[in-house]
C-alpha cells in the first residue's frame, strides 16, 4: 500500500488492510523520495517471494544486509535508526520523522493544522507503551548555533508536550533534545533542503 497523501486516518486504513497477510506492507510516497528508498521498496515488494536460502546453508554476506530487521521498508544495511517500531512513519534514512509537522516562523508553537499525522504516531506509541522515547528537534543553518539549538529544544518540547496533553501519553516516556543544526539531512543550499532539515524525530531509548 503507498499513500500519496497525509490524511492521518487514511494512512490508519492502508496499514491495516496491509497488515491483514504476512506479505502486506504500508508506504508513504514521501519516504520513496531517493533511489535508494525505491531500490528497498522493490526489493521489498516484488522480490519478497523469490527462492529462500535452505536453512542448513549460510545465508550469503549481501542477503543479510539486505534484511530489513526492524519492518520499516528501509535494508538494514541503509537504516540509520534500526529499531524504530512497527508501523512508525519513517523516511528514506528509516529514522522516525514527524512529517509534515509545522511551527510557528521563528517560534515552537506547532501549527494545528499540522498535526493530522500525529494521530497516526500517537497509534503507534500507545500500542508500545513500555517504550522509551526521546523527542529530537532540528534547525536548518538559517540564524546562530545557539539560537538554533535553544529552538530545536523548545520545538522538541512542544512536541512531547502535544503527544502528553492531547494523546494521553505519560510524560514519564519522555525525554527532549535540541540538536540545532548540528545533525542536517542535507545540505542548507536551498528552501527545500532547509525545509528538510527543520524537522523533529523520534528516537527510541528503550
């Protein structure tokens, strides 16, 4: 199942009809973006019932890299953030990322309009509640280091706060960062990859 777009409870509905075989998996076409994610989601797809390895044999070197432990449609071998759960939104690196997810020009305040994907988050945390989280906020290079960093912090907060005091969620579960712009996705050469680079995470502790 691919989903073009974000409405939260749509994407709800695909990962359930996915989930409904063994064989089934759910993408969102904002994490098929790169060669390599289209390259996982192929191999993924199409090639998911090719000839297996007999289990008395050793699985070649390339097959276990090519595994996808953690389910997320990114190979293990491309996976910076090998254990995010199940059903969690990732992007094309397979970390956990708050698509779509907006604030305030300068400001931590998450635009409402924003947060329909949350919904689909939310699911995903109160279906593993004795996981850990730590919320991650980061900046483009736009404005200082310091600035950025207090900002990325203060983003990452409204967002722990928004899974607490609307999703019900125990601040317990919780921890925050601000990373600033110390940890890009891609260069800050244009609006697009500044966009990119604003984004707050999930990370699991836990």
């Amino acid at each position: 199942m691919v989903q073009s777009g974000t409405d939260a409870d749509s994407g709800s509905l695909l990962r359930q009809i996915a989930g409904v075989t063994d064989c089934g998996s759910f993408r969102n076409a904002s994490t098929l973006t790169t060669p390599a994610s289209l390259q996982a989601f192929s191999r993924d797809v199409y090639l998911s019932d090719a000839p297996r390895p007999s289990p008395d044999r050793d699985m070649p070197v390339a097959a276990v890299m090519d595994a996808d432990s953690d389910g997320d449609g990114v190979v293990d071998s491309m996976d910076e953030c090998p254990n995010t759960l199940k059903l969690a939104r990732v992007d094309e690196r397979g970390c956990w990322s708050l698509h779509g997810l907006q604030f305030s020009v300068n400001g931590a305040a998450i635009e409402i309009e924003s947060t329909s994907g949350l919904r689909e988050d939310l699911a995903v945390l109160k279906a593993n509640p004795a996981v850990r989280i730590r919320v991650d906020g980061h900046t483009d290079s736009d404005g200082s280091a310091a600035y950025n960093k207090a900002l990325s912090r203060r983003r990452a907060a409204s967002v722990r706060d928004y899974l607490v005091d609307t999703g019900g969620l125990d601040a317990d579960r919780f921890e925050i960062m601000g990373f600033g712009e110390s940890m890009p996705v891609a260069p800050n050469d244009s609006a697009e990859n500044k966009r990119r680079n604003r984004r707050v995470e999930l990370t699991i502790l836990e």
